[in-house]
C-alpha cells in the first residue's frame, strides 16, 4: 500500500475572510452568511445547528445584527472585548459551544496584542526589528493555527489598509506611493482563510 488513499469527502468547516474599508459592509456580509450557513446546517440536520452563534465585537456591530438574527429565531451570544487575551479564550470557548463564530474586527486584536507589548518592553520609538518574530509566533500560536484547525465555521473581518512602495521619480527623488490594498492585520492572516 501507497501513501495515498481514494479521495473522500470529510467534515469541512467555513473560515471566512471579509476585508474592507469603514461602512463597506462586512459586518452585514458576515452576518449573511452566519444566518445563511445556520440555515443549510438546520437544513440538512447537521450537528451543532441548534447552538447560538457567536459573536466577539471589538465596535457595535452586535447591536446592530441582533435584531436580524432574533427575526430568523438564531441565538446571537456577543463578547465585547478586544483583548488577545479575551480571543485566545473565546476561540476555545466558541468550539463545542457556537454554530458559528464572528470575529469582527481581527484589526482591533492585532493592534492591541502588538500595542500591548509595545508598552510592556518600553518601546517609546516603536517595535524593534528583534519584536516582530515573537509577536508573528505568538500570533500564529494562540490565532492563527486555531482558526485553520478549529472544528467550527469561523468569520472574521479585517480592516482595509493600503500597501505602499518606495520608488525614485524622474528627478531621483524617493517617492512613496499606494501600490494595493491589504488587512491590517499580521501580514501573512490574509492568506489564512478559505473564502
């Protein structure tokens, strides 16, 4: 026998990705397809149809989705918080207890952890080159390898922030312009989820 087998299909769970500037609508969006994908999960009687939704709010976007998920009779259960801590916890926490979680914004989170330890080694000029390998490892311990791997369908939201490139104009002078646009978020997060 070989190491690869016939191909089956398993378990499957949504992690969604939703990037976008202020009042572009992602909170809308994730709050769609959080309904939606409660809907075919009762549809199809798949387990965990019958548990809340969850819902970590760094804004007031809860406030305003609420109403939508009362109207189609799916609990709405919302942690206010935008505390690393405070996610690392509700991602284990929203495992065997949601449908499905939203995480609205991951911007919110990333400024806080790196903000955080920015404060707690006295950076007074900003982060050091040195900083960014134990914030990238810590985040991709404690976020990053629980939303790919978690059992759950997980949607979070990101800011849009523009990329920018360094080039030298006609005169030789160093210009800086926008070259695209990406989450703000730790770099690699944007490559993270399936949607």
């Amino acid at each position: 026998m070989g190491l690869f087998k016939k191909a089956e299909t398993t378990s499957a769970y949504l992690k969604a990705g939703l990037m976008g500037f202020a009042g572009s609508g992602k909170t809308y969006t994730a709050t769609e397809i959080a309904i939606g994908l409660v809907k075919l999960m009762k549809a199809k009687n798949l387990p965990g149809s019958d548990k809340p939704v969850f819902f970590i709010d760094t804004e007031t976007g809860s406030d305003w989705q609420q109403p939508r998920f009362e109207a189609e009779g799916i609990e709405l259960q919302v942690l206010k918080s935008k505390s690393f801590a405070d996610l690392a916890q509700a991602m284990k926490e929203a495992e065997g207890n949601a449908s499905v979680l939203i995480i609205d914004s991951i911007t919110a989170f990333w400024l806080e952890f790196t903000e955080t330890y920015q404060r707690v080694k006295n950076r007074k000029r900003g982060l050091e080159f040195q900083d960014w390998a134990y914030l990238k490892k810590e985040w991709r311990a404690k976020f990053t390898e629980p939303f790919v791997n978690s059992p759950l369908h997980v949607i979070l939201c990101g800011r849009a922030g523009f990329e920018y490139e360094h080039y030298t104009d006609e005169a030789g002078k160093k210009q800086i312009e926008k070259s695209g646009v990406k989450m703000k978020a730790e770099g690699e997060l944007g490559f993270e989820p399936s949607l």
